[in-house]
C-alpha cells in the first residue's frame, strides 16, 4: 500500500523530497518512527523520526544490523543507483 505522508520529506543524504512511500513486504504496514527508509533516488537508508522525517543511521546504528538486512540494503542501493537519477 502507498502511503501518502501528511507533509513532504527530504532525504538527509541527497535532498531529494518525498511525499509518498511504500511498504516492502506487509502492505498494512505504515511508516512509523524507527523504521527504514530508502530513498528512491540515491539509495541511501535512514530511520523515520518521531515526526515522520527521515534522519541518517549513525554508523553505530548500522552496525547493529544483521548481516542479512546489510546484504538487503546494498542490494537496494545498486538496484536505485542503476537506475536514471531523479534529481
């Protein structure tokens, strides 16, 4: 399910606004604060914040993720910056 956010967000690494996003796997889920997301046009991933911005994830963070989820993110990230930049 797409979900149309209330207000436009940026990504924090490449500028790039967003108003809608769209679960990967659960169509009922919704973004909500400490989720991911990716940006469509520079791959990069971050966390939602409690007011539904995007912030980056601290290396700290990133460290905290299993090997399987590090492999998703990479593989999300070529697959974005193969494709026509947006911006």
């Amino acid at each position: 399910m797409t979900h149309h956010h209330d207000k436009p967000f940026k990504c924090p690494y490449c500028e790039y606004e967003m108003e809608l996003s769209t679960a990967v796997e659960d169509d009922s889920v919704v973004p909500h604060p400490g989720a991911i997301s990716i940006c469509i046009n520079c791959g990069e991933a971050g966390f939602y914040a409690e007011d539904l911005s995007v912030r980056k994830i601290t290396p700290d963070e990133y460290a905290l993720f299993d090997d399987e989820t590090k492999s998703l993110l990479a593989r999300i990230k070529l697959l974005c910056l193969s494709n026509i930049r947006i911006s």
